[in-house]
C-alpha cells in the first residue's frame, strides 16, 4: 500500500497540532510541543510513532490516552523474546477443531468430508495485529507495539511487512486488508537498536524526563487533590536526583507513586525524615537507597530548595 493511499484511510481527527496538545492534555496527558506535532502528523500522514525514551516517562500512557480521546479500542500487543508471528498474528483453535472433527465423526459425516471446513472464521482466534487490521471504526483503532525492543530480529522483520502493507494473507481465508488504517505506537526502551528500515517507516520521538513544570503539571493533572507547593517540592527534588549516579533513575511513573504515597500520609511538606522513610517509592534498589542516604538527604533537599527559590525569583519568572 502506498503512503498517499494509507493516509487518504486514516481520518484527520485532529484539527490542529494545538487540538494535539489540547485534547491530550484534557485528558490527563501532558504533552510537549514536539511529541504533540508527532502525534499531529502520525494521524495526518497514517505513519506509526516510535516512541523511545527511559522507563516510566510515558510511552504507554501516550498510545492510552490517544484511543481515548478519539474513542476507539486500544488493542496492545506487548512484546517478549520468543514473540511468534502466530501470537501476534492470528492462531487457529486447535481444540475446537478437535471436537469439531470428533463430533463430524460421531455424526456419520463420509470419511473424505470430516475435516474439510475448519479452516474457517469460526475457528480462527484473531491475535491483536490482525483485530487492528480488521477493526471497522468509525475512528481507526489505536495499536501499541509496546516495548518491540525486546521481541526477536525476525520478528521486527514481519513487523515492517505489517506495517508496510497493513494487510495479511491466511493462506485458507485469503487476503485480509484494513479498510481503516490504525494509529500504530511502537515504544522502546532500546535494550536494543532496532533496524532503521522499521525506523524509516515511523515518525520517531525520544521522550524525555519532563523538565520541573512538566512534572508539576502532570502530578498536578494526575493528582488533582495535591497542593501546588508539594507537587513543586516533589518535582524539584526528582530533578535534583536524576542529576546523581543511579543505577535505575527515577521516571514519571515513581514520582507520581511517591506523590500519592505522600498524600495517603497526609504530609504537606518533603522534610529528611519523611523522604527517608518513603524513598522505596522512588528507588528500588538498595544500593541506590544507600547512595542516596550516604549523599545526604538533607543537602539533596537543600539543593531542590534551593533550585525552587531560584525559579521563584522575580528575576526568572
Ligand atoms: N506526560 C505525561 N502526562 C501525564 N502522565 C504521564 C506523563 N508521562 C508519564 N505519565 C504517567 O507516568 C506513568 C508511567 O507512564 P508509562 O507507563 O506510560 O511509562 P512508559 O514510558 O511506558 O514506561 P516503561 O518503559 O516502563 O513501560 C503513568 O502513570 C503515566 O500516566
Ligand atoms: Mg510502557
């Protein structure tokens, strides 16, 4: 299928890369300008995203919030090692067959004709890459092809052939081609590279950890209950430890745990004993625990004060 022809089938449900940032964020999701414009043309242009970016800055959230927003099924197809085209694809219903045939013979049916029809709708089991290609609409479906970092190269392989094509061929039912093309999102957290001729086909966006307003703007559309001055404190703490040498760095998705974990604790404020008692929110590993406490609690929290003074300042308002 041609590009001209996959975005003639794929609806321009978006007005503007503003409606973008607008609709996205209406529901929950707080986009930059650029991943805005991506999502902008992904839809204009019917070309999947590839979204890359560290764990737990909202690659997922992202292809969520898109199937809500233009109302349509989220069908997800979440990757492994090992992941087979028929797992992804379409499977046939091998015990239903089985009875099928024992019930064909229990009935009488001439020995030539048991068998002979169950190949058939009836007995296929649709896997999530053939329901995306079979959805009707009226808005395309969303398809997230999460973390296709860690399927196999052969299995990246057929991929682009799906994605290519947006068709496929059962040898017994045919050739199936979508009429309404999906919005495909392909998310990596690039425990390997992926060929660049998957990369070719997609509009390409690297997420990544949100800026100190970002993050106070999502734990704040997230946890709309929590006081501006804790998200701030929050947040500029969360900076200030990304900055230290961890063995796993903190997303979104820890920050937005912790900030809820303070809240249940009905703490106003980020104080050393109440950070040390909840730093499993935020680091789960023990040598990070242990970097953390031994850098000092209190001078971290002092320099995220410091840093939030700063911001405050007339002079950088
Ligand atoms: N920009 C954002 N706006 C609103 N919520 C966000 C944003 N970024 C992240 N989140 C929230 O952070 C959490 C983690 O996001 P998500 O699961 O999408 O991350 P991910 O990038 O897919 O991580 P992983 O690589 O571990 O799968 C979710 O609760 C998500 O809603
Ligand atoms: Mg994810």
């Amino acid at each position: 299928m041609s590009r001209a022809t996959i975005a003639s089938m794929s609806s321009p449900a978006f007005a503007s890369i503003d409606t973008v940032s607008a609709a996205l964020a209406a529901h929950g999701y707080i986009p930059d300008r650029s991943l805005a414009t991506t999502v902008f043309l992904a839809v204009r242009l019917g070309r999947p995203v590839f979204l890359e970016g560290e764990p737990g800055v909202g690659k997922t959230a992202l292809a969520s919030t898109l199937a809500t927003i233009l109302g349509t099924e989220l069908i997800r197809l979440q990757c492994y090692e090992g992941l087979d085209v028929h797992t992804a694809l379409y499977e046939w219903n091998y015990p239903r067959q089985m009875l099928e045939v024992r019930l064909q013979e229990a009935r009488g049916l001439a020995r030539e004709r048991i068998g002979t029809d169950i190949f058939t709708e009836a007995f296929l089991l649709e896997r999530p890459l053939l329901r995306a290609i079979r959805s009707e609409g009226p808005a395309p479906a969303v398809l997230l092809i999460d973390e296709v970092d860690r399927a196999d190269e052969e299995f990246e392989a057929f991929l682009l052939e799906v994605l290519s094509e947006f068709q496929v061929t059962i040898p017994e039912l045919g050739t199936i081609r979508a009429r309404r093309v999906p919005l495909v999102v392909l998310t990596s957290n690039r425990t390997r590279e992926l060929h660049d001729a998957l990369k070719r086909r997609c509009l390409y966006h690297w997420i990544d950890y949100p800026d100190v307003a970002k993050e106070v703007a999502i734990v704040q559309a997230r946890l709309p209950g929590i006081a501006a001055r804790l998200a701030g404190q929050l947040a500029f703490f969360m900076q200030r430890i990304r900055h230290e040498d961890l063995h796993k760095r903190p997303g979104v998705a820890e920050t937005l745990d912790w900030a809820e974990a303070l809240l249940a604790l009905g703490a106003a404020d980020l104080d050393p004993a109440t950070v040390d008692a909840t730093l499993g929110c935020i680091l789960k590993y023990k040598a990070d625990q242990d970097r953390l406490r031994a850098a000092g609690i209190d001078r971290l929290l002092g320099d995220a004060r410091q840093a939030r003074e700063f911001a405050a300042s007339p002079m950088t308002r």
